[in-house]
C-alpha cells in the first residue's frame, strides 16, 4: 500500500495526540475516517471530538516568519470549512518537536460559525498564539 507523505504525516499526527492524552491518564482513541473530527476523548465528563492538524516544520508565509502554519480547512468537500458544532476541540501537533497544543474550538471560531481559515504558531514573542499557551484537554 503506498499512502501519500501528507496523509502519513496527518495519522502521525492523529497517534501523538492520543498517546499524549493517554500518557496524561485521559482515554483517547482515533475516530473512523469520514468524520469530521480525528480524535475522541472521554475524561469522564462525557465524550470530546478533536480535530487534529499536523504541522512538520516552521516556515515563512509572507510578512509571517519562522512561524507553524496550521490551515484549519477540511481536506474533503467543496464547502472546507470545519464547523465549530462539528468539533469541540483542535489539536495543533508541531511534529518536529513531538508537542501537541489543545485549543477549544469557541475560542478560533468566526462569526460565521466555521473555524478561522488558518492560525500561525511561534515558540516566543508577541502573538496570539505561542507555543506552550495553551492547556491540556
């Protein structure tokens, strides 16, 4: 079976989060394909959907540099955007560094109820999103 390096790159991503979240004593385990989230996790409160996106390494986008580009569209699907209702939580993996980031979904939701298009991680300085913000599930 030949898989495509992006779809490799996306299920390592989507086994680092459920290892994290394992070794942290939450039960995590990986969803069937075709839905719109990767990861369910339940900690005893009831069971959370995670979309996970992988990251390899940092680039530069434009006036953006040095940073973790994380497009926040669905792979599949003439309307990409993933809707907030459809997942509670995102996971940012920066495979490179083996760190995974949990951000609730109403805090990169549009007005419009889809997730912002894109978010731009750095490991330090003056934006919104840093590596090591953000808390656990």
């Amino acid at each position: 079976m030949n898989l495509s390096k992006e779809l490799q790159i996306g299920k390592a991503g989507e086994h680092l989060v459920c290892c994290d979240l394992i070794s942290q004593g939450i039960s995590a385990f990986l969803a069937d394909a075709g839905l719109p989230y990767d990861v369910l996790v339940d900690k005893g409160d009831g069971i959370k959907r995670v979309q996970v996106k992988t990251s390899t390494h940092k680039s530069d986008y434009g006036k953006s540099k040095n940073v973790y580009r994380f497009s926040l569209r669905s792979a599949k699907g003439a309307n990409r955007s993933i809707k907030a209702s459809k997942v509670d939580y995102m996971a940012f993996v920066f495979l490179d560094k083996r760190i995974v980031q949990y951000i609730p979904v109403n805090l990169i939701t549009a007005d419009n109820g889809d997730l912002k298009q894109c978010i731009d991680f750095k490991e330090e300085g003056k934006t919104k999103y840093v590596i090591g913000n953000f808390s656990k599930i």
